[in-house]
C-alpha cells in the first residue's frame, strides 16, 4: 500500500467532513443487510464507515468468502493496504468529488436520496485481485449536516472483465442522476442526455422476460444454467441474447452488463 495516497483519503475527509456534533444512531441491521441486498446482484459484502473516528462500526461475514479474511480484520487500514496501488492513487480525488457532490450540488434533504456508485479492485488474500461494484449510500448525519455514516456494499464482478477507468455515478430512482469521467487532475460530467436516453431505452424496449434474462446474466451464470432456470431451451435464450443486445446497441454481454450494474436501470 502507498501509505501517502491513503493519508490523501484521510486528508479530504478530515477537511470536507470534520464532524464536531456528532448524533448517536443505534445500527439496526436486519434493516442494513435488506438494505445491502436491494444494492447487490451476485456475491457481496458489505461495511459501515464511520466518519467520525474512520473505523468500520460493522463489517458483513461475506469478506470471509471474497477476500478471504475474518471481517473483524477488515479495517480501514486493511481496505487501503487491500486497493489496487492504481485505485489508491485516485481515491482521494473520488472522495473529493463525493463530498463536492454532497455538499455543493444537491439540497441538503436529498442527502439519502443518492448513491454514490464506481468500479474497483480488492486484493484477495491469496494474492489475486477481485473486481467490485463499489456502491456506498449516507446511513447518517451528524447534528451540523456532515456525513456520519455510510453503507458501502461491493458486489463481485471478476467474472465480467470490466475495464477500470475510475468514473464515478451519483444514481437516485428519484431525482436526476449524474454521471462522472475521470479526467487530468480531476472530473467532468458526462452529458446527462447521453445518459438519460440509455437509460429510457432500457426501461422502454426490453420485454420482461428480457429483463429477467440480463439480471440472471449479471449473476455471472451461463445459457445452460439460465436455461434450466427458466424452464427453456439454451437456443432460445441465446435468440433473447441477440435480440438484447441489438436492442441495447452493446457489443456483447460485458458491455451490457457493466451498463447494467453502473446505470442500475432495471
């Protein structure tokens, strides 16, 4: 781990969220694991941050299985010493642009209407890496506004190949989403038309059966085990796969499921 790229992190959350009312919230987490399992599709874990003293107030037993450790061991320390050296580097410039979002560009009484949503890479404890959908929603705020606490599932997407280009996305079912592209020292906003209209053509020209054929191919599950699934052949399914990706204007199945995960269109 580069300790001077994760003391960056620590850096900009001291400055932007230094957090002097603190307001007690007791973790209910039946609420938190339906909460987590809303945002996930696939093998997960999930963890809540604690701003005020940057400590994790609860960690899911799922790391056991996806990073291979105990979750008592999973710390913010060992999440930093974890992070590709590539996605340490920009962290900190995610973060500022997490909290600029929160708390420049969106009124205050939308704070938990969003999720903040990126792709990155964790070290399995067998060396290898791991790619997650990074999604993180507030859980709290303290008595002056400031971020308290927040959720933050990672949801496997190895088997996906995505490519890592460290965008950020804002995403909301009820307000606008926006959309980031990483840029030289910083980020720019994607044109929200751009967006809008993939996002209606997902809504609008899928069938239902469809739909339930893109979620179960986000699980990372073949056209034999999908077609077993839902009782038809694996040729008509790979007829639905065609269709859906003409449709989609994707070029085969990773694109259309990165599309998937980070847009949470359906």
């Amino acid at each position: 781990m580069n300790k001077a790229d994760s003391l960056k992190v620590f850096s900009v959350w001291s400055e932007r969220n230094s957090i002097n009312q603190p307001k007690k919230k007791e973790l209910l987490l039946e609420i938190i694991d339906q909460i987590a399992t809303l945002f996930a599709v696939g093998s997960y874990y999930y963890f809540v941050v604690n701003f005020g003293n940057i400590t994790m107030d609860f960690v899911h037993e799922g790391v056991r299985g996806l990073l291979g450790i105990e979750p008592e061991e999973f710390s913010m320390e060992n999440c930093f010493e974890r992070m590709h050296p590539e996605d340490l580097a920009s962290m900190n410039e995610k973060e500022v642009l997490v909290f600029d979002f929160f708390f420049n560009k969106i009124p205050k009484e939308d704070l938990f209407s969003y999720k903040t949503v990126y792709v990155m890479r964790m070290k399995h404890a067998d060396g290898t890496y791991k790619t997650f959908l990074h999604q993180s929603s507030i859980f709290s705020v303290s008595n002056e506004g400031k971020i308290e606490q927040s959720l933050c599932v990672h949801t496997d997407i190895t088997h996906l190949n995505i490519p890592i280009n460290h965008n950020v996305s804002f995403i909301s079912s009820k307000k606008q989403s926006y959309h980031y592209t990483k840029i030289s020292g910083g980020y720019s906003i994607i044109d929200k038309n751009s967006v809008d209209l993939f996002k209606i053509r997902f809504k609008d020209i899928f069938s239902k059966r469809e739909k339930e054929i893109i979620e179960i191919l986000a699980q990372g599950k073949t056209f034999n085990e999908i077609a077993k699934q839902l009782f038809i052949s694996p040729h008509t399914i790979n007829t639905h796969k065609k269709n859906i990706l003409s449709k989609s204007g994707c070029k085969n199945t990773p694109e259309l499921i990165a599309k998937y995960y980070i847009n949470s269109i359906l």
